[in-house]
C-alpha cells in the first residue's frame, strides 16, 4: 500500500479521496490556490501546500506544480479525482517520469479512450454501435456544414477534449451553423486549452445511460452495473441513479458486455465510465468514455457495496480486483442530486458568498459527500457545486422519498442553492414513473418557470424561518446572560455576549437581503 498520495483537486472530491485515504491508513496531502486556504480539504488533510493563484490556470492546472509538491512532501501517489488534470495524459507520464504512481489509466489508454474521436474509432473496430457522425476533429467549419447537411439535422457539434456540457451546441438549422461553431469553439478552448470539434446525428429523446467499468493491471476488467444521467441541464447532468428505471437484465449484459469489450480494446485500467445513449427502440449507441473517476460514482457505490476510490487505489497499488463479473449484485436503488451554490430564479447564476449555516440532513438511507462548512466562503473561480446529495432505498420509490425527505431538512443560509428545484423535479409524475430523456429538463423548465420560482421561493422561506428561529435562541440566550451578570456569584460573559450580537446583526442583515 502507498504511504502517502497526493490529490490533485479540491472540493467535496477532494474529501472523499481523503476519507478513503484514511480508511486505508495512507497519508493524505492536499493542495490548495489561494482561494481555496480554507477549504474543508485543506483543514482534514494530514498535509497541505500551496500551489499559486485562485484562477485554476495558474495553481490546479499546472503540472509541474503538482508533481513539485508530490517530490516535496515524498508522495509515492497523485489521485486525480474528477475535472481539472484528471484526463489530461501529461500528467499520467509527468507521474512516470518522477517515480510517482498515477492512481488512473495508463496516458495510453487515456489518449485512446478519452479523446471522443479516437474513441469512436476504436468503438467501430471493437464493433460497438456508434451515434451517427464524423470520427475525426473538423478543423474547418464549412467542412462541417457539409457533414451536417449528410448526416441530416438535428445535429450537435461537441468538444474533441473535455466534458461536462462545455464546448457542445445543438444546431437545428443551417441558418444557426456559423454562431453555434463559433460558440461551441471558443468555449471548448477556454474550457480545455483546445478547440477541436466533431460532429453527431442529434437523436431525439434519448436517455444518457452509463456503465461503470474496474480494470486491474492483471488483465481483470468488469463492470458495476449502470447509471441513469438523464436529467440534465444543457448537457450537464444534474440527477443520477442507478439502476435506470428503464432497464432490463438483458439489455444490462448487451451494454456491459460493451463497455468492457471497449475498455479491453483501449487497455483501460482502474475505474473508467462508459457512456450510452439509448434511443426510443432501446437501441444504445456509444457516445463517449470518461477516464476518471465520476461525479455521480456514489449511486454505484451504494447499490454494490463497493467503495470505488479505495478499489482505485487497490489497483494503482497493483493488488488484483478481489471479486469476477459473477460476483457482482445489485441491490436496492440510489439517486443522487448534485448541490451547487447558484439562483435557479436568476438564470441558475452562481451565487458564491459567505455560507452562514450549512446544515445537512441525515438519517436512514442518506448520504451527503461535500467539501463545505458553516462560516467558509464559496469562491467565485471554480464551479459551484457544493456536494451531493444521495438517497438509497431498497426500491425506487423509497428511494425517492428518502431524498424529497432529506430535501425538507437540507438548510444553507448566505448563499442561494437548487436545491428548492429539486423538491419541484421529484414530484413530478414523469420522474416518478422514470419517463424522462436528455431534454427534458429543459423542457420542464421552460414550460413550467413559475413552479421553479416557486419551489425556490418556499425554500426561501424555509431558510428565514430557521434563521428567524435562531435569531429567537440568540436573544434568549443573551437574556440569561444579561441576568447573570445581575448575580455577581455568576461570572460576567462580555465577550460571549459580543459574539452574539454580532451573529444576530450578521442574521439581521442577511435576513434583510
């Protein structure tokens, strides 16, 4: 086992990798910009070292830095997490370079899978069904505009680097062609340091399934099951579970036996998600394969008792997988709702700030991976996602009861969440009955923007209630302590007393905004 690992991020990810570091007894050594000082991550960690400024370009995105602090505090492992260098390749062979044992994929197999058109390709030789389009980057946009006119409209050009919705645009017409790639170009090169497009037949309400995939470096290669993404927002999931309500055990095997005939052909190794769309017919098509870690892993995790990090780790070590295919089960169901500090009411603005009181909820059946606390600032230079928020049950329905019941107790003051919206989407019929696709969140939300405001509105008004409640035990409080110091066998408490009052002007003050 590893003595000590390094991760590379920061954040709720950054915490989870901890955790499963210390449950393991490997020593954790966090970095940190200089927004990020005071971050949850950096206060757990065993060791902390700062790494430059706050825009991520200048501290998490540098390599060398990285690796500077890995020699440094004698790491013999960097744990990428998700997002940032996670599926950057240069840092895989930054890591072969200086000793230091990558806790991923080999860059090999990262530049074959990750790339979304290498991956294509090697799909089509592995004989995996893919999304109708072009295989390889189109540096020119007219010669694009002629691939959409064969491939037949709708289609979607996407980012040849990168993920999470960035650098993708959807073009009904040829009339949208010339803004979409300019668009679609310039954010995938501020997102990824690259600008490359290719283009794929837009398929019409589809659902976003995923399958898990584990790979030792003995040549053992399973999967865990699926993940429905479909909820999204713009091409960002937004809701995750597994299993997908629209699945059957044969079309499981069909996709799993897919996804690790893709993974064995790129020479995957350790935790990897393949992702599917899966059309009106049932019929799936690969669409892409995410060389990391996923946001969304915990719904896997609860539904087969796994701890995906600690298996990562496992196997960086070089440890074989302790289970075969056959051993793995599904049990129950999880969905996950991802937490982020922003105004569903405001055009889903970021809203960072100071966070007065962070209070989760608990209780059977729930679980909350975040990286924040009462009192610490969310930054205004990363995304704003605070945590997650999962619900198991031993079926669906109780799963979702679970998590509209976590929802009701979930309280943030300071900052705005989504998670009002939240409440608002698993009360819907279509949710409840799974009957949702990639769109349909945008659909919702466009048809309905008054039932948003409105779930936010009542969480809203859930959060001056508590905060009105708080104000009332601070002036009881203060009372007895004015009391008190009537009795002179009673200690004096001044300065507990200015602490108070000054917590009630801060709750005053916010409560007015």
């Amino acid at each position: 086992m590893f003595k000590k690992i390094l991760i590379a991020n920061r954040g709720e990810i950054a915490v989870r990798i901890l955790r499963a570091c210390r449950e393991l007894g490997v020593g954790a050594v966090a970095v940190y910009s200089d927004a990020d000082r005071a971050s949850l991550h950096v206060r757990l960690a065993d060791e902390a070292y700062p790494i430059g400024p706050s825009p991520s370009r200048e501290s998490y995105l540098v390599i060398e830095k990285i690796i500077s602090v890995a020699r440094s505090a004698g790491c013999d492992a960097i744990h990428p997490g998700y997002g940032f260098l996670a599926e950057n390749p240069g840092l895989a062979r930054a890591c072969a370079d200086a000793g230091v044992t990558f806790v991923g994929p080999s860059p090999e197999a990262m530049e074959k899978l990750g790339s979304k058109t290498a991956a294509r390709h090697l799909a089509r030789e592995a004989g995996v069904p893919t999304v109708p389009g072009t295989l390889d980057p189109i540096e020119k946009m007219d010669d694009a505009r002629i691939a959409a006119g064969e491939i037949g409209y709708p289609v979607v050009l996407k980012a040849v680097a990168g993920g999470g919705g960035k650098g993708m645009r959807r073009i009904e017409r040829e009339a949208e062609f010339s803004a979409a790639w300019r668009d679609a170009s310039s954010e995938a090169q501020n997102a990824f340091g690259d600008g490359c497009l290719y283009l794929e037949k837009y398929l019409l309400r589809p659902r976003h399934i995923e399958i898990q995939v584990l790979g030792d470096l003995h040549g053992h290669l399973v999967h865990l099951g699926e993940r429905e993404c479909s909820v999204q927002r713009r091409y960002q999931k937004v809701i995750e579970e597994a299993p997908s309500p629209e699945m059957t055990p044969e079309r499981r095997r069909a996709m799993g036996d897919a996804a690790v005939k893709l993974a064995q052909a790129g020479g995957y190794t350790n935790a990897g998600t393949v992702e599917f769309l899966v059309d009106a017919d049932h019929r799936f098509y690969f669409l892409e394969m995410n060389t990391r870690l996923q946001v969304e892993h915990p719904v896997t995790e609860l539904v087969t008792s796994l701890d995906i990090v600690k298996l990562q780790i496992r196997i960086a070590c070089g440890e074989p997988l302790p289970f075969a295919q056959k051993d793995v089960t599904l049990r129950g169901h999880a969905i996950e709702c991802r937490i982020y500090a922003e105004d569903p009411d405001n055009k889903f603005f970021p809203s960072p700030g100071k966070i007065l009181d962070w209070r989760p909820p608990a209780g059977p059946g729930i679980r909350l991976d975040d990286g924040v606390y009462g009192g610490w600032t969310v930054p205004n230079e990363y995304d704003p996602m605070l945590g997650k928020l999962i619900a198991w049950g031993a079926n669906r329905a109780e799963a979702i009861a679970r998590l509209q019941r976590a929802l009701s107790e979930f309280c943030a003051t300071g900052i705005k969440t989504n998670a009002g919206l939240f409440r608002r989407i698993l009360a819907t019929p279509d949710f409840q009955t799974g009957d949702i696709y990639t769109s349909w969140l945008d659909d919702f939300l466009s048809k309905s923007p008054n039932s948003t405001i409105a779930a936010s509105a009542d969480m809203e008004a859930i959060s001056r209630e508590r905060d009105a409640a708080t104000i009332a035990a601070i002036l009881w409080h203060m009372t007895r302590s004015a009391d008190f110091s009537k009795n002179k066998s009673a200690p004096a408490r001044a300065e507990s007393r200015w602490k108070l009052e000054g917590r009630l002007e801060q709750l005053n003050g916010e409560i007015e905004r």
